[in-house]
C-alpha cells in the first residue's frame, strides 16, 4: 500500500534544509536548487523484507579500475552495499596551471564504477563531510523512481544518507548529483558523475547469446571542464566553489568547454598512466559522459561486441569503428587485442582528443602478426622514379 508523503511533512523537511543551507556557508542559490529537488512527491511504501538476502560490502576502487566481481553470479540475488563521500576539493586539470574547483564522489574524477548482477539490491551509503560547503545527492540511472535516488538522498555537509534501490534493468549506467536547478549541470562538469555496470546475472552473451567473458575492465569517464580565463588569456583560480560560480556558469552556457578529459585531467591515461593489456586479452571498455556526447574510437583496433546504448538485454552491435556515447548514458565495447603496439583509445572528434584532451593509450604486450599487418616497404626516398611515371624501386 503506498501513501504519499504529507505535505505538512515536505514543507518540514523544506525547511530544515532551507535552514541548513543558510547555516552551511552556501550561498542562498544552491539553497535555493535544494528546495527544488525536495520538492518532489516521495512515495512512502510498505516495507519491504529483505531479511533474508545476503549482504555483502564491496570496496570501490578508482578508475580506471573497477571492484572485484564475478562475471557470472555464482548465488542468487544479495544486497550490495557501497559507500561513497563527495569530497570537494581544487584539482589540476592539465599540466598548463588550470585548476577546477571539483567535486567528486569518493575523490576520483569519474566517481568508482559499481558492478553487481541484475536483481540484487544496491545500497549506498552516501557521505557529505563536514568540511565540505555545497549540498550534494545522487541519481542513479539505473535506478526507479525518486528522481533516480536524488530526491532521497540531498544531503548537507556532516550527513549521510543510505539509499537502496532494486537493479531491474543489466547494462551500464551513469549516475550524477542532481542537487536540483542550475547545481544540476554544475556540480556534473565539476565531476560529480560515475557509473554502474549491472550485470545479466549469467553474464554477457554475443549477439547469438552465447557467453563471452572479458579479462579486465577499464572504466573511463570522460568529462568536460569549464575553467574561465581572465584578460590576460590565463585560467583564473579561485578561492572556494561559491566564488567560482558566476565566471564558471557564464563559460557554461557558452557550451564550449575548456578541456573535455577522460578519468579529471589531460594525461590521466597517458605515459606512466597508460592501460596495459597482453595480445589475445578481451577488454571491456565502460565510457561514461554524464552530459555530453561522445564518440569514442579505439585507434588500430576496433569494438568486436558494442553495446553503444550500455543496455545488455539488447544484442551488441559487431565490428564498430567508432560507436556513439550519448550524453548522460554509458556505453560498453568489447575487444580482443590482437597485435602489440600503443593503441590510442579517443574521442574521435579529433580536436577534443588531442586538442582538449581526451585520449587515452593502451600499450599491448606480445608478438606481431604479421599475416594482419607488414611493413612490405619501409618509407624510402624514390626521386625521380615516381614523376617519370616508372614503375617504383
Ligand atoms: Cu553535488
């Protein structure tokens, strides 16, 4: 039996958080976005005994990198618990002095990737610190209802909340803060987005449905950065979120990002950073982008099996050059390496790519194949032969 929330009830919690934001040092507009997203019809249902259901707490861990799961569900469905603090705090973006003002689930720019199998329930334990200014919460796409989480979960800095929701739908999915109004957008380009992947609980299948497995997983958020630039051409820096607002916001709405970056910052994945793999090695590779489109390309291979929606209850599309991220989804592409060599993992709009910053490298280990590709001739001088229209050396 479902009741509604009263609204003498909505207006107390309205309160309390129109009160708290005015204690919080926040400036009364991310007050104001607050009262927004509480004011949504909260649906106060039976409860729901799951008393009987395993739980199990799983640590996340940084992208690229993504917690420990089973491909295949090896029990039935349990209660995943994970807990995350948004931690707000000034990153560089670029070797070239641009700082954000950022703000993160868990420290990481994309916030962890979560995985769990299609009936389990996630149940996240979201923390605001105290040092923290801003009013924060989360919408899980994934998710049914309540905004996706977010009108459950807005917490002030020194609260948490604890949200559960069923995974009803396999496939992966981004989440974002969504703190109501304009603090929506802001608080997704100073990056507050992550991503799950719930997985069929007998894994994934090709388009024939039968099983394929990957070896690892690397989860890349890509993100756009507005940093403004004072006259001078130089990025302005600012003291605190609330004084880099307006500048930010005026950047924003021009809709041209100063940076667009995969996992916070020009060369996350680069050099030192560089994913690794070994030739005859199945990589999945997750890519994010909460609000942006994107169009990512694996330069020198390819996506054997892409799920470009992220949706695995629809069969994956074969042998992609490029596949389309639409933003606020994340998509999902499988491939076997098959030669060694730096692989250079895009944005195949080239100038965000190499431009504005979003590539990363895969450096593959093992033996060339030379039946694939052969350097027949390497590049030689031919002079005169060419222009005479003989035949070359
Ligand atoms: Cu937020």
């Amino acid at each position: 039996m479902m009741t509604l929330v009263k609204e003498k009830e909505m207006i107390t919690r309205r309160t309390a958080l129109m009160g708290a934001a005015a204690v919080a040092t926040a400036p009364a507009i991310m007050a104001k976005a607050a009262v927004a997203a509480s004011e949504s019809l909260v649906a106060v249902g039976a409860t729901v005994d799951l008393s009987s259901l395993p739980r199990k707490k799983v640590e996340l861990v940084p992208p690229p990198f993504v917690c420990e799961h089973e491909q295949v569900a090896s029990d039935g469905p349990s209660i995943i618990e994970y807990e995350m603090s948004v931690i707000e705090k000034e990153v560089p973006v670029d070797d070239d002095g641009a700082m954000l003002q950022a703000m993160t689930f868990d420290g990481s720019i994309p916030g962890p990737m979560m995985v769990c199998h299609e009936g389990d329930y996630v149940e996240l334990t979201l923390i605001n610190p105290p040092e923290n200014t801003l009013q924060h919460n989360i919408d899980f796409h994934s998710a049914t209802g309540g905004l996706g989480g977010g009108a459950l979960t807005l917490v002030n800095p020194g609260e948490k909340t604890v949200l559960r929701f069923k995974a009803t739908r396999p496939g992966t999915f981004v989440y974002h803060c969504a703190p109501g109004g304009p603090m929506i957008p802001w608080h997704v380009v100073s990056g507050m987005a992550g991503a799950i992947m719930i997985l069929p609980r007998d894994g994934l299948k090709d388009e024939k449905g039968n099983p394929v497995k990957y070896d690892k997983v690397f989860y890349i958020g890509e993100n756009e950065f507005f940093i403004p630039k004072d006259k001078n051409g130089d990025y302005m820096r600012f003291e605190d979120h609330g004084s880099s607002y307006s500048d930010t916001l005026e950047l924003m709405n021009g809709l041209i990002p100063s940076h667009v970056v995969f996992n916070g910052k020009v060369g996350a994945l680069t050099g030192d950073n560089a994913l690794k793999g070994k030739v005859g090695e199945t990589v999945l590779f997750v890519h994010s982008q909460a609000n942006r489109d994107t169009r990512p390309h694996l330069i020198g291979g390819h996506g054997d099996l892409v799920w470009e929606t992220g949706k695995f209850n629809n069969p994956p599309q074969k042998d992609l050059e490029t596949w389309f991220i639409r933003g606020g989804s994340a998509g999902a592409a499988l491939y076997t390496f098959l030669q060694p060599g730096v692989y250079a993992y895009v944005n195949h709009n080239l100038i965000e790519a190499v431009n504005l910053g979003a590539t990363a490298h895969v450096i593959i280990e093992g033996d060339w194949d030379n039946d694939l590709m052969a350097q027949v001739m390497a590049p030689t001088a031919y002079g005169e032969a060419h222009s005479s229209g003989k035949a070359l050396p």
